[in-house]
C-alpha cells in the first residue's frame, strides 16, 4: 500500500490509502477569539473563522477567510503566516464586507445591483493565481430575496486593495473555483449551482458542471450543458450533495481536486472531503475516489466549553497550497467554527482515485469490494 512520510510543520507524519489527511495536531489554526483580539469594535466582534481561501503572497501565506459577524451577516478578514500553519496575523479591518459606494468596481460594471446582491453578506472565497493577478470567487447573498445567491468574482495583487467585478454567471451559484492556467487556450472552471427549492440536499446540489471562458474577467462563461461530476445514485459519501472545494492544482497525471460531499443520516447531513483527478487536456475526464480523504470528527472544531458552535458534523475546504515534493496542505472548516490544517500528499491522493474509483456519473464502484481475485 502506498504511503508518504511528509512535514507537518516540524513534525514528519506518515500519511497513506488509510490515512489520507494528518490532521495538524495544534487545530484550529485560527478562532473567533483570534480574530476578536484584533477586530475590537463590538460592531465587528465575530462567531466564526471558517472556509477560507489560501494564496501565496510576498513570502506568506495568506488566508482571505470568512467570518459571522454577531448581528449574523458574513464578511471576509485576511491573515498572513511566514509558515502556512500558525503565528497567523490579523489584519485590523475586514477585507471584504458586503459591497457599498466607494469600494472599487471595474469598468462596466453595474455597481447599484452588485451593492444591491451584496447586501447579505460575502462567503466562501476561492483564490485563484495567475500571473500577478489573485482571483477571487465568492458568494455573494441578496438581502431580502430568499435563497438568492450569486458567485461574485474580485481581484487583487496585494490583498489589500479589492476590485469587483460583478456575478460570474446571472444565475444562482454556489461554489465555482477556476483552474489555475489556460486549458487549450480558453480558461476552465467547476460550476455547482444552487437550488432554489428550499431543501439542503438532493436536486442540482448533487451536480458539478464544466464551463469555459476566454477572459476570467469578462464574466461570461459557458457551462457544458451535461454535469462531469453527479452524485445521488447508490450509498456514497458524497450522495446527497456535492460541490468544488479547492481551485484544482496540476500534478504530473492531472488535475487534482478537493471537494466537499455531504450524506443525508438520521442525525443531520454531515460534509466529507473528497477528492477527484482531471485530465490536464479535458477536465471533463474524471477519475473520481469513492473514499473520502477526510470525514468530520470532535477533534475538528475544538473550542472552549463557553464558545459558540455554529454547524456540526461538518469539514469544509475552499483552500490548499501544493508545495515542493508533492505535499499538500489542506485548509479546511471545521463545524463552520474554526480553521484547521491537514496534511497529505498527491501520490495518496492520486492512488486513491485510481485504485479506488466510482463512476463520476452513476456512482458505480470501479473496484472489487468482495474479495475476489482480479
């Protein structure tokens, strides 16, 4: 069985088919209470630090992530780490709050209805780099129109100064991540859309689409008409909803992707990370593990006995930074509470989508679990 020995920190771990994901045994790496340190005005004090979105800048490692406020809007705070694990700086302010006259909006672009789209509230941002440039996918939530959600895109080259750039797509969205370089000359994203119908699972939550542009910027894209990725059909841990984590990275045998799957149970519908393998010429070819790589367990949202929890059962990733040797490290939610950092590495990850596969359309398992000699 394949296994990697990989740094954690200062630490050496062993991760493999079994073990996919070391959890860094200090989580979470970032709380509310950290972030209240620094962002003192009660109108600003926040529950959670979740679900954020990681890029490598000026030597750091920057994490745009995602905060309730008390009054329960969300808005996006940016820390920095010299080491991608701990020692995370606050900046004072939030970075991103719900559009208002004043931020910066790019030419062209409706500032009154974005204003309008923003107003209840910014989540879940995706960074994707390339060249100079930081693009930023994050939902943006209406405030009075119910289940009105538009995946908004803005950039940046310093984190510091944001500009908007208005929905990627008119349509309700929920998770959309780019890939990282052009694909045959055109730029490729994952599309989850929402569903409007009320429920939490089930529906198009059970779909990831491909789409295509020619300028990220432009916000037009094009989504192939069927999904490359459906869940739904047969017990899985992804059976009930499904959506892209993680802007996808290259390695040597295809694009790798996390991604998040959540399993209707009696006691709620606990989220799981998976993981999926991309042909480097057509994303639409997936190789897809039916294993998760990481399931939710007490040891992800650890907090004091007096300290809010806002979801349980829940793991939830919209970073991971690849680094020199194959490692990766993982950011991910843990009860859309607090940030926590796992490790793994891509040869474990690519093993588990080509050893133990399911069909990315029906589900089907691509491997013997009987027993039986092959």
């Amino acid at each position: 069985m394949i296994s990697k020995e990989v740094m954690h920190k200062d630490r050496r771990v062993i991760v493999d088919l079994n073990h996919p994901v070391a959890r860094f045994p200090d989580n979470p790496v970032l709380t509310a209470k950290d972030v209240n340190q620094v962002w003192q005005d009660p109108g600003l004090q926040v529950t959670t630090v979740h679900n954020a979105g990681i890029a490598l800048h000026g030597g750091d490692t920057v994490m745009l992530f995602r905060s309730h406020l008390r009054c329960g809007m969300s808005v996006l705070g940016v820390a920095r780490s010299s080491n991608g694990i701990d020692g995370w700086r606050v900046e004072p302010r939030p970075a991103m709050t719900p559009a208002a006259e004043g931020d910066a909006f790019a030419p062209g672009t409706d500032a009154k209805a974005l204003i309008e789209n923003e107003s209840g509230g910014v989540e879940d941002p995706r960074i994707t780099q390339i060249g100079d440039t930081y693009y930023i996918t994050y939902s943006a939530y209406h405030a009075t129109v119910k289940n009105r959600v538009r995946v908004s895109l803005a950039t940046t080259r310093d984190f510091a100064h944001f500009v908007r750039h208005g929905p990627v797509l008119e349509r309700d969205m929920r998770n959309v991540v780019i890939f990282p370089e052009p694909i045959g000359g055109s730029y490729a994203g994952l599309f989850r859309p929402n569903d409007t119908t009320g429920s939490e699972v089930g529906g198009i939550y059970t779909q990831i689409k491909l789409g295509w542009t020619s300028s990220i910027e432009s916000n037009r894209w094009k989504l192939q008409a069927e999904p490359i990725m459906r869940t739904g059909r047969g017990p899985s841990a992804f059976s009930d909803k499904i959506g892209p984590g993680a802007p996808p990275f290259r390695t040597a045998k295809g694009w790798l992707s996390v991604f998040h799957g959540v399993r209707s149970t009696m006691n709620g519908n606990p989220y799981a990370l998976g993981v999926a393998l991309h042909d480097l010429a057509d994303p639409a070819l997936v190789t897809m593990s039916s294993i998760p790589i990481l399931l939710p367990s007490r040891a992800d949202c650890r907090v004091e006995d007096t300290a809010y929890t806002h979801v349980p059962q829940v793991v939830f990733t919209c970073g991971a930074v690849r680094r020199d040797g194959g490692s990766i490290l993982i950011y991910y939610g843990g009860n859309d509470t607090v940030i926590n950092v796992g490790v793994t590495h891509e040869d474990v990850l690519i093993a588990l989508c080509e050893s133990y596969s399911q069909d990315p359309l029906t589900g089907h398992l691509k491997y013997d679990i009987h027993g039986h000699q092959n």
